[in-house]
C-alpha cells in the first residue's frame, strides 16, 4: 500500500517526496505473513512477466531490485491458461507458487483470442480470491498534466457485479447478462475500504452507487456499508451516485484527496482509469494491487502493447510503482521508498529521460539505467 506523503515538491527541478513522521501503515485485513527463506534470508515473489512488452518491463524490475539490493528472489510464474472440465483454469505450478509465496508481481496479460477461454486477470482473482483491487492515482512533481493536485484512492471489489460471467442468450437476438451482488462480498470489500481509510488516514469513505436505478443490486452494497459505518466511529460514510461521483472528480479531484472510494466492480474498473488520465494523463504510471485475505498480486494495469513489444519502447514505471506497493505490503519499506524516490525523481528531471508515452525520448533500458543511477 501507498505510505501517507506531503505533497511532492521541487527542488532544483527534481522531484522530492516528503515522507510523513509515521510508518508504512497496512489495513489489519490482508496482510502479508511470508517469511524471508531462511537459507537465503530473502523472500520468494512469483513473478508473472506477462505478454507482449511484458518480459521487456519485467526485466527493468528485476535490474533495479538488483542495483537496489532488495532481498527477493523472483520466481518465474507461467499462467498460460488451460482448460479443466471445461474451465479456463491456470497451471498447478503457478498456482502452487503462488500459494506458496502469499504475494506475486505481474506484467500484462493477454486472453488468447478465439480459444474460448474468458479473461486471464478474471481467473487469477478468482483462483486466489483477490477480493479488492487498490487503485491509487497520485500526480507525478514535475510531470505537467492537466491536474497538479490529484491523491485519488479507489477500491473496487473484483469478484462479481457484471463481470461474474453470468450470460445467457434469452431468445435469438436477446442477451441477458446478470449483475450478481452478494452480501459476503460487499460486506468483505467496503471493511476494507474502511480499514485502508483508518490505515493511510483519510477520514472519509465513499460508496459509490446507482441505487436510483438498481435498487436492489447498488441498493444492498449502500445497505452494508451503512451498517459497516457503525463499527468505524472515526470515518465518515458518504454516498454518491456514480455520474455524480464522475462529474465531481472530473472537475475538482483535490475534493478527493482526504477518502477512500469504494464501488461495485464495473463502476471501479471505468472509474480507476479515469482516475489514472487526471493524475498522469496514462495508465503507464498507475500501480494497483489486487488484495485478498493470504494472498496479494500487484500489476501493471495497462494492456500488454504487442505493437512495440520488442522495440525498447516500453514505459515500466507502472509495473515499478506496482513492486513499490508490493514492497511496502511486505514490510520492505526502506527499500520501497528508495526505489519510488529514484522513479519518481527520473521521470520529473527531464523529457530525455521519460519514455515516448509520456512525450519523453527514453527508451526502456535508458530509463531503467537512468532510475538504477538515482537510487
């Protein structure tokens, strides 16, 4: 999870982070409980490099921890899917690994087309029960944008809503596709939240909804988040209704620097992206963690580019700002917070040293070598 940080300053046009006198606070639910090989003394992370530009990023990863002397040893994680009695399932190696180590990094993915497997990202939450995606969307110090002030923090429950697969064909040339929302799951996402706002220090939490029109499916998330608000005294409950939430945020996203927004599972993926286009103008910059009760997983969120995969094209810093939160989730801060420095303070020096996504000339090795050299 992300630490509690001043806002970025400049100094000599570099990028410097304040940190706060406090720690690295992590919500009591799902923390990391791996232990460091005690042969080695570092810890063992399942590394899902990806498709496309994914080895590419993957490699910048595994370049920096090294020059930053983090105390992981990656484990190679291939999640090619398979089909089990008819299932888009992943491999017993990955998820034996995975299982095994409580945490896992991973680059892009891409869902074989015309296979008839469903999505690849869908089955390892699924697999691992990965109950709650962590989108922070934080602006970059001397990375001009159209938005200088966005802290934006949404949690989207990643299990069920309109992506629980549940479709059918009515009759030829009618579709119908359910909306599925539980109870369990509600209740298990939104305590997050509250205890994600009570860690970092935000005193506000926003359900985000449109029980106007679904009454029961948004009309049962909002109901178990005002019996949660009672357990939590400190935090304030608010709600908003979802075209609301995205014309408020659109045009003021400081509002939202002091909460935690959490919502159903379509509302978060369209609302995290929009999150990250006014704190970055790309996702090339946006980490995420997918938390579960045991495991974690951190990804990059963006697509796997097969277009310039290959090419040294490639931006890591979203796949680098994931391993940042992964770091801080398994306790390995000082290490976490000197990486972040270095790709924070890269990408704020210059144009040169910024990847083409970002109007910049670097390539993925000159960024990486320029990141290794302000460690």
């Amino acid at each position: 999870m992300q630490r509690v940080l001043r806002v970025p300053t400049l100094r000599n046009g570099v990028a410097v982070r304040l940190m706060s006198s406090s720690a690295h606070p992590q919500p009591s639910i799902g923390r990391f409980t791996g232990k460091p090989d005690p042969a080695t003394g570092k810890y063992n992370v399942s590394f899902i490099e990806g498709d496309g530009i994914g080895p590419e990023i993957s490699q910048s990863v595994k370049q920096i921890f090294k020059a930053a002397d983090v105390p992981i040893n990656w484990e190679f994680c291939d999640v090619s899917p398979i089909f089990v009695n008819g299932l888009t399932t992943i491999p017993d190696k990955a998820v034996q690994s995975i299982s095994k180590n409580l945490v896992a990094l991973k680059g892009p993915l891409a869902t074989p087309i015309g296979k008839g497997h469903r999505s690849l990202n869908l089955t390892l939450r699924k697999t691992f029960g990965l109950f709650a995606n962590v989108r922070p969307a934080k602006s970059v110090a001397g990375f001009k944008t159209t938005y200088s002030d966005v802290d934006l923090v949404l949690i989207r429950e990643n299990t069920e809503g309109e992506y629980s697969g549940i479709e059918h064909v009515v009759t030829p040339g009618v579709v119908q596709s359910i909306k599925l929302i539980t109870r369990d799951a509600s209740e298990r996402v939104i305590r997050y939240a509250f205890e994600y706002a009570r860690a970092i220090g935000r005193p506000r939490v926003i359900v985000v909804h449109k029980s106007t029109i679904q009454r029961l499916s948004d009309g049962l998330f909002v109901d178990v988040a005002k019996k949660l608000a009672a357990e939590y005294p400190d935090i304030k409950l608010e709600e908003q209704l979802i075209d609301n939430k995205v014309l408020n945020v659109v045009t003021n996203p400081a509002s939202y620097s002091d909460a935690v927004s959490v919502c159903p599972n379509l509302y978060g993926d369209i609302l995290s992206d929009l999150n990250s286009g006014l704190s970055a103008g790309s996702l090339g910059l946006t980490p995420s963690a997918n938390i579960g009760n045991k495991i974690s997983i951190f990804e990059a969120v963006h697509g796997s580019a097969p277009d310039i995969a290959g090419k040294n094209m490639a931006n890591p810093t979203a796949l680098l700002l994931s391993s940042v939160m992964m770091l801080n989730h398994m306790g390995l801060n000082s290490h976490a917070d000197k990486i972040q420095d270095a790709v924070l303070s890269t990408i704020a020096s210059s144009a040169e040293n910024r990847t083409g996504d970002l109007g910049g000339s670097a390539t993925t090795s000159s960024f990486t070598e320029a990141v290794i050299n302000k460690l």
